[in-house]
C-alpha cells in the first residue's frame, strides 16, 4: 500500500515536470500570444499633414504686415510745387518724395489729388492677394490656377494665357509683378474672387476704405475704361502707403530686382519678360521697385521705391508725356532727395517754392 502511495506521488509530480517542460516550450510560440497589429494593420486615425515648405512660407513670409493703415506723413518741411533745381518737375501732372524712415514729404505736387493711375492699380491687386495668402493657409504660391476664357481675352501688357493651361500663384504673380501682366492679374482677381473678378474690385474698393486712401477702383489691372470718369484713380501719397505695405513682402522684392524672366520655360511657348521698371533694368543705386503705368489718358506714371544704406525714399510721379522723360526725372528727384538742399534740411522756402507747415497741409491741394 505504502508502495503504491508512492508510486502515485511520483507519477503526479512526473506529469507536473512534463506539463512545466511543455508550457516552457510553447511560451514564445505567437499562437498562443495575444496578436498586435502592425503599424501599417493598425487602426489608427491618418496622422495630420505636416506644412510643406511652401505652406510655411505663405504663412510666415508672404508679407511682413499687419494690415493697419499707415501712420500719417509730415508735410511740415516739404518743398511744395515745381523745384527749380529739377526743371522737369513741372512735367508732373501729380508727384510726392517721402522718407519712410522719418515719414518725412520731401516734395509735394498735388499729392493728395486723385488722378489717373494705370498698371499702378496693380499694386492693391497684389497687396489683397498676398493678405489673402496670408490669410489661408489652405492656398500656397504653389497652388495650381486654370486659365479662364475671360482671362485669356485680356490685352494690354500680357502672357498670353490660353485656358488649356494652368499655372502656379507664384508664376502668375511674378509676371504681375515684373511684367504688369494684365491677363495673370486677372485671372488672379478671378480666382481669389471666388470665380468672379468684379467681386475682387469691390474687396480693392472695400479694402482702400479700410487703410483710408482716396483710391477708387473699376478693374484689376489698370486698363482704360470707355468714360475716363470710370477709370482707377489713386493719389500720389496712396501710392506711397502701397508701396510701403509691398515692400514688406520678400515675394515683391524679391520679384522687383528681376531685370527679366521666362515664364512657360519649359515649354515650346517660352517668354522672355522684361521687367518694366527701366530704373531696375539700369541698374539705378539702391532701386529696389515698385510699379509702372502708362495709358493714354494717365501718361506715364511710376512709383519707384529706393534703399540705400537703410534709407528708404519713395517716389510717386504721375502724366509724363514719355517713360524717358519720367524715368531720368524720377532718378534725379532720387538722388536730389539723397543729397537734401538747405531748403530741404531747414524747410525754407527756395525761390518761387513755398515751404508747408503741418497747419497748412489740408491746403496744398486746391
């Protein structure tokens, strides 16, 4: 009996030591191990996209601005009317020199009076659109437009833009900008108008209210109206406060010192474009923009930004009888504005040529 105790002891603790030895075999078999998908079998949700360069780009450095208008300038020293030193200032039909360091008038002519301003509308049409980049960072420079029937119907100053093609923001914005391109200004009005370009002018209307400019606007990019009534009209100093919103986007200057691109490069289309602003294409010291203009009706007009040293002046010359004529003006009144007169440092009068007090600012344009 005691023999049989045993014996079954032994066989109980022998079935234990194989039972052990069985489960010790099968511990790392992954049949019996609990199943983890793998990354790819996960379900889990999409991980979020991250920017792309460009999408950061449109965020932080389309432009460096944060949308208030302007500070006011200071008439109080300005050399008011025609300067006998520079005599083709009288060419001018409207004209003003501004230090934007100081938000000094160096000269004045008419500056607050609304006149015809051809291709320089451009500027509000390229203002809105970088806002608008700015804005939406679901829209990136290179985000791909469609040509439109309208657009590709535009003349003037063109690309010559066929709806079978389609192009980046970016491309279509630097023909704007170094060629004052009229069909890529409106298609770009088109599609940051939702479809419709008349919806952009009344936002460049609504917009100009905003920043408290005199600017009224009919169309995107400048062209003549039937009705001279009916055409864009802006004052020498709203050119100013444009400009001074521009050159806070690396975009516009850095598209300015272009002397020429090529847009479809790539294609058997291929063009070559100059940039209009001959002051960029001469090489004129510290020129760095911003936008010519020229219909029959406006004359040649020009707002010509300048950095030398840090010192940013801004010219605005509107109705020259030629471009030659405006641009050597537009160099001289630079560099005169560069090297100031007496009149200019102490703000009297040179002859024939009225100095202006602040009081008396509201009355330089009868």
């Amino acid at each position: 009996m005691r023999k049989l105790v045993i014996l079954t002891i032994v066989l109980i603790i022998g079935l234990l030591i194989i039972y052990g030895v069985y489960k010790w075999g099968t511990s790392g078999s992954t049949d019996n191990q609990p199943k983890v998908a793998s990354i790819s079998q996960a379900e889990i949700p999409p991980a979020k996209p991250q920017p792309t360069p460009q999408q950061i780009q449109t965020q932080t450095s389309i432009i460096d601005d944060d949308g208030a208008p302007g500070l006011p300038l200071n008439y109080s020293k300005a050399v008011i009317g025609d300067i006998p030193s520079l005599p083709m200032s009288k060419n001018a039909k409207t004209g003003i020199l501004v230090d934007l360091n100081t938000r000094e008038v160096l000269w004045a002519k008419k500056p607050k009076v609304p006149v015809l301003i051809a291709s320089m509308t451009k500027m509000m049409s390229i203002l809105l659109i970088l806002e608008d980049l700015k804005s939406n960072p679901k829209i990136g420079l290179d985000t791909m437009v469609q040509v439109t029937k309208e657009a590709s119907h535009i003349g003037g100053s063109r690309v010559w833009l066929d709806p079978k093609e389609q192009f980046t923001i970016r491309e279509l914005l630097k023909s704007m900008i170094v060629h004052s391109a009229n069909d890529s200004t409106y298609l770009l009005a088109q599609y940051f108008g939702g479809g419709d370009a008349d919806v952009f002018v009344e936002r460049m209307n609504e917009r100009s209210k905003e920043l408290g400019l005199s600017a009224t606007f009919t169309n995107t990019q400048g062209l003549p109206e039937k009705k001279a009534s009916d055409e864009n009209r802006a004052s020498a100093e709203d050119m100013v406060f444009l400009a001074e919103k521009l050159l806070k986007s690396p975009i516009v200057l850095e598209d300015n010192k272009l002397k020429s691109i090529v847009f479809r490069p790539d294609s058997g289309k291929a063009l070559n474009l100059l940039n209009t602003n001959r002051l960029i294409r001469n090489d004129f010291p510290g020129i760095n923009g911003m936008k010519t203009g020229f219909t029959a009706r406006a004359g040649f007009c020009i707002t010509a930004t300048c950095n030398r040293d840090g010192r940013v002046l801004v010219a605005v010359v509107t109705g020259f009888a030629n471009g030659k004529e405006r641009d050597k003006f537009v160099g001289q009144l630079l560099s005169w504005g560069y090297k100031p007169t007496k009149a200019q440092k102490t703000g009297s009068s040179t002859k024939g040529v009225p100095s202006v007090t602040s009081a008396t600012t509201k009355k330089i344009n009868p």
